[in-house]
C-alpha cells in the first residue's frame, strides 16, 4: 500500500518537472533498495565475502530510508547525490571482494552510468560521470598492474556463470522497470503539458473571442449614437450662430427635446444590449403591441429623417397583437434599418416601415429608394468588416451597423435578409417564426 501510495503518478500533484524528478527518486530509492537486498542474500547463498554480504544489506536501508525521507520531506537533488555516491562505495567493494575486473562490476558501474543520467541535471551529470570512470579506471589499473590485490571467489566455471547470470538477470530487471517507469512518467508529463497548452490556447480563443466581442460592442454603441449626436451637435451649433429665424427657436427647442428623447431610448436600449452580451445573459422578454412598437420606431426616427425633408410611413397588415418579445434587441435592428434607409435616401423621400403579422410569423420590412446594393456588395453584406460609405448627404458610414443587426437577429433567432423591390427599392426584412 504505501509503495503504490508513494510511486503513484496523478494528475493532481504530477505538474512540474520537480515533482516528476521526485517520482523517479523514489522509483530509484526503492528498487536499489530491493536490488541490494537480493544481491546481497544471493552472495550468501553463494558464500561470497562475508564484508560484501553484509555491506550490500547494510547500505539497502539508507537507500529504504531515503525513500521515506524523499516522500515526506523532498530535497530530491540532495538525496540523489548522497545515494549515488553509497552506491560507488558498494560498486568500489564489490569490485574488491568479488573477483575485481573477472567478476560482475562491470554492470553495475553501467548502472551507475544509467542512474546519473536520468536524475542528475545540467553540468553535474558529466561530473558524476568522469567521477565514475576515473573509480572504475583506478580500480582496474591497480588491479592489473599488481597495486590492489582482490578477493578471489571463483574456484569452477560454474561459479563465474551463477554470479555473473544472478547480477546479469537482477541489474537488468532493475533497469527495465526504472527506464520503464521514467518512459511512462516521460509520457504523462507530456500528456499533462499537452492538456495544459489546450487549455491555454482554448483560453486564448476565448480572449480572443471576449476581445472581439468588445469591439463589436463598442462598434455598436459608436454606430447607434453617432447620427443623433451628431445631429444635436449641428442643431446646437446652428443655434449658436442665431441662423434660425425669428419665431423658428420654439420648433427648435421641440426638435432638441425630441432628439435627446430618442436618443436617450437609443442610449438605454444599446446599453441593455452590451450589458446582456458583456454579463452572458439570456435576453429578457417584455410584452408589448407590436403596433405600439412600430409606431414607437416610426416617432423616433422621424426626427431624424426630417433634416432631410423625408418621411417615415408605417403600413400594417394582419391583426395586432401583445406578444413577449426581446424589445431592446428588435429597437436597435429597426433602428439601424431605418438609419441606413434615411442616410442613403434621396431628399423628400418616403422610407416605409412595414409591419406583417400571420398566425405562423411575424416581421418587419424597412423599404427606401436609392442606389440599390449590386449583387457583389451582397455576398458579404452582413460580413463583419469596416468599410467606408457615404449617404445622399455624405453622412459617413462604417459598414458595421448591419453585421451587427445580423449578429443580433441570430442571437434572437430572428431572420434578417435583404432584397430588392420590383419598383427599385432596397428592402431588408426582419422575420420571426411563432409556431
């Protein structure tokens, strides 16, 4: 229990390389641990140096210790270190007790090499590799060249074939779990950064999409303003210069009331728009007469189609009706028709606003004279992207109020097209669905 405990990998805790060293620490700890135990009993049982015996047992509970440090406390560097170099001292005895260079050390220096490669980082690893070469060179050139006398245990070939085998068989095992287990956390942590970066980069879309959101809105709110603002800047401004005749002033305080009136409603409409796509908020519905709302919109931009000498006219057909409709949003499409009908209007022209209503839907129809849209500008009418117009007047354009129409129409899960008339008139209609 507490091995599986302390060498579980989980996605909670397994989420930086630190961790991921302190894993492979204590798969390392471990399997030394286990490793010096059965090598040791094994050079028992095949009456090895008692010294050897008792040293590979001995030095296997500081490894079982370590493990139990590493686990609690960390300090994983600090840990490797100290059993890298317990495990030189069992190689370097080993090599003395158990037939030098004839026996099997040479594998367990090949483990070493496998040790400090994976849990020694940066410059450390070549430090502890030449540190490793230079015990296994001295060991072996002493030996060669009579400066170290070992310990000779081999007396029949089948001695040499039992230890070398038993070493053979456990070093590998050794190493094929751990290069298993290091491969396998390899590919969780990989697995887990990949999870990460899709979480970021679906952040990233996400901010990306917020970002483009505010624009829109603001686009909106700048496009639904700025033909009133306008206006009252060039009534204020008329004022000011006394171009008015005497008598006119009192139609032109009534025109100002008026404009701040509308514009006020168009205020407070956008604003409850970008508040509802800002907080991610289902739109509210209100009851109201679908006559009382088409008249609502025909007195509001009347006032602006009057400074050019135009007129809104509303048509009905069908029966009138109360019905839950999301009104803010339904205003500003009106209100953004109405406005490109007046801005591209001819002087002195009617702009019809026409309301139809049948027991399976409902819709208006805003119709006005002028340059009819070619069938190019219509592929992408409603496409979002700024572009540059100029009505009868050179009121200026931007090209964004009717993709934001559209975008709101989708989200109310109106219809919003274009045609043209047989008498040569844009047309854009607003359709909803009741059944």
């Amino acid at each position: 229990m507490w091995l599986t405990k302390g060498l579980k990998v989980s996605e909670e805790n397994f989420d930086n390389m630190e961790d991921f060293h302190k894993r492979i620490t204590l798969t390392f700890t471990f399997l030394t641990f286990v490793l010096l135990l059965v090598l040791g009993v094994s050079d028992a049982i095949l009456g090895m140096s008692p010294v050897i015996v008792f040293l590979k047992i001995g030095i296997a509970f500081p490894f079982l210790g370590t493990y139990f440090l590493v686990s609690k406390f960390g300090k994983t560097r600090i840990a490797i270190h100290i059993l890298l170099l317990l495990g030189h001292l069992v190689v370097a005895f080993n090599f003395i007790y158990n037939d030098g260079s004839d026996g099997p050390t040479i594998y367990a220096f090949f483990l070493m090499l496998v040790m400090y490669t994976l849990l020694v980082p940066g410059w450390q690893k070549l430090g502890w590799f030449l540190l490793s070469f230079s015990i296994f060179f001295i060991l072996f050139y002493a030996e060669a060249f009579g400066y170290l006398e070992v310990v000779h245990f081999y007396s029949t070939p089948e001695e040499v074939f039992v230890d070398h085998a038993v070493t053979i068989l456990w070093i590998s095992l050794f190493i094929f779990v751990l290069l298993h287990f290091f491969v396998k956390s390899y590919q969780n942590q990989n697995n887990i950064l990949n999870s990460i970066k899709v979480r970021q980069d679906a952040t990233l879309r996400e901010v990306k999409m917020l970002n483009e959101q505010k624009n829109k809105l603001i686009a909106i709110l700048s496009h639904d303003l700025k033909n009133p603002i306008g206006m009252l800047h060039t009534t204020l401004g008329l004022v000011e210069k006394d171009a008015f005749e005497p008598g006119e002033m009192e139609q032109i305080l009534s025109n100002l009331k008026g404009q701040s009136f509308h514009l006020n409603k168009v205020l407070n409409n956008t604003l409850s728009w970008v508040m509802t796509e800002l907080e991610d908020k289902p739109v509210q519905l209100h009851e109201i007469s679908l006559m009382v709302l088409t008249h609502e919109m025909q007195t509001m931009m009347q006032v602006q189609a009057a400074e050019k000498n135009q007129k809104v006219e509303v048509s009905f057909e069908g029966e009138d009706q109360n019905i839950s409709l999301e009104i803010n949003e339904i205003k500003i499409i009106l209100k953004n028709l109405l406005d490109n009908a007046i801005k591209f209007s001819p002087l002195n022209s009617v702009i019809n606003l026409d309301l139809k209503v049948s027991k399976d839907k409902l819709s208006w129809t805003v119709r006005n004279q002028g340059a009819l849209i070619s069938a190019l500008d219509q592929k992408d009418l409603f496409a979002f992207r700024a572009r540059t117009s100029y009505g009868t007047k050179k009121e200026k354009g931007t090209g964004v109020g009717l993709p934001l129409c559209k975008r709101i129409a989708d989200k109310i899960r109106f219809e919003l097209t274009y045609s043209s008339t047989n008498d040569k008139q844009n047309s854009f209609t607003l359709t909803k669905k009741l059944v």
